[in-house]
C-alpha cells in the first residue's frame, strides 16, 4: 500500500494516548498538582478523538496517577505505575455491540419466548433505591442473557466474552460516571424492558431498533459519540 492511502492516525488507541501522558509526567513536563489541558485541547493536539482522550484519563484515575475535580479540570496527583493495566477500550465494546446486538435481539425474537432469568434481572435493574454494583451486574447478565435466548452457542460465547469486558474496572468507571445523573438508570431500564418485550412478542425489527436506540444511547451518557 502507498503512502498516500494510508490513513494510520497514531495515538488512536487510549492506551498509547495514557502512555503518552504518563511519559510526560515521569519526565517533569507534567508537574504534581498541575491542571491537564481540557479533553478537547489534549484531542486537538494529539490528533485524536475525544473519546479516546475520555478513556485514556479515565486510565490513569484509575491508576491514581491524576484526578478529576468537578468544575476544575484534571490534575496530576500521583507517579504512574511500571505496568499500568490495558483494559479493553469501552468505544470499541460498544461498537462491537452495536454491531452485533441487534442481530441476537432479531435471532431471539425469532423464538418469541419468555424467560425467567431475563425477567429477575429486569427486576433487579428496577429496584429503588438502586443500588450501582447490583444494578450493573444486572445490566451486564441481562445483555448476556438475551444471547442465551437465541439459543445459538457461538453467540452465548460471544456475549460472555462483552460480559466480561463490562466487568472490568475502566468500562465500570466510565459506566458508573455516565449513571450519575438522576433518572439515567430509570431510562436505560425502561429501553432494557422494551428489548426484552420485543422479543417476547416475536417483534424482531422492534427488538433490533430498541436496542441500537439503547446502545446509542449508552455511547452518549458516556461521553463516547
């Protein structure tokens, strides 16, 4: 391939942006107590999106090597690890979904069937008050259970794959900031329950449209369009 082609962007990945950021605290550039340049500044001038910027500091919070003050910005408060954690990107978890879910949702409206195990974990995500671990446990289990109503395997063994994804902690940071707000767990269990009814009552095209509309909407709230 020429050249001219390639559209190679480095950086991309939020983990070389995190690394980069953590290079340049270790050398002094970035000084403990100093503020990072916003999100949209520090995409700018890395040429890269916004989202992965998003991950990359939501990373290195994690890691206690800065913190986000509310109204403030991002502060440098700690030295970076030798071998920081590489979770997997929560952009592209959500893009596989959005690729993928609405298919499973089609598949299991084809079979049109209630299930019991869908049914607790809709229950659970609709408890008040909610309570954040259970109501995200639920929420992982009920993607997953949704594969298992299809009935096909392969599927099944793709949505434990997503479930473990969501487990770990930099998707469970940013999923938990996104669920903040009040009122965002209430809707993202109603779009849950529509899913869910969807399939129940063999609307296969209903199902799909629920659950990009869901999806989308969870790349939102997490600040990941």
């Amino acid at each position: 391939m020429s050249d001219e082609r390639t559209t190679f962007r480095p950086l991309q990945r939020y983990e070389q942006i995190a690394e980069r950021l953590a290079d340049d605290i270790r050398s002094g550039v970035l000084a403990p107590g100093e503020r990072l340049p916003s999100e949209r500044d520090l995409a700018r001038t890395l040429e890269v999106s916004r989202a992965s910027v998003r991950e990359a500091l939501a990373s290195l919070a994690l890691q206690g090597v800065v913190e986000t003050r509310h109204g403030a910005g991002t502060f440098v408060v700690g030295l970076p690890p030798s071998e920081p954690p590489h979770d997997a990107s929560p952009s592209a978890v959500l893009e596989a979904r959005l690729a993928l879910e609405p298919a499973i949702a089609r598949l299991a409206a084809a079979r049109g069937q209630a299930d019991e195990v869908a049914e607790k974990l809709l229950a659970a995500m609709e408890a008040e008050p909610v309570d954040i671990a259970t109501w995200n446990a639920s929420d992982r289990l009920f993607h997953r259970q949704l594969a298992a109503m299809t009935g096909n395997p392969v599927l099944l063994a793709f949505a434990d794959h997503v479930a473990a994804l969501m487990d770990e902690p930099l998707w469970q940071r940013l999923r938990d900031d996104s669920i903040a707000e009040p009122g965002r767990t209430r809707i993202h269990v109603a779009e849950h329950r529509m899913i869910y009814e969807a399939i129940v009552a063999g609307d296969a095209e209903a199902a799909a449209f629920y659950s990009i509309q869901h999806i989308n909407r969870v790349r939102a709230y997490m600040e990941l369009s």
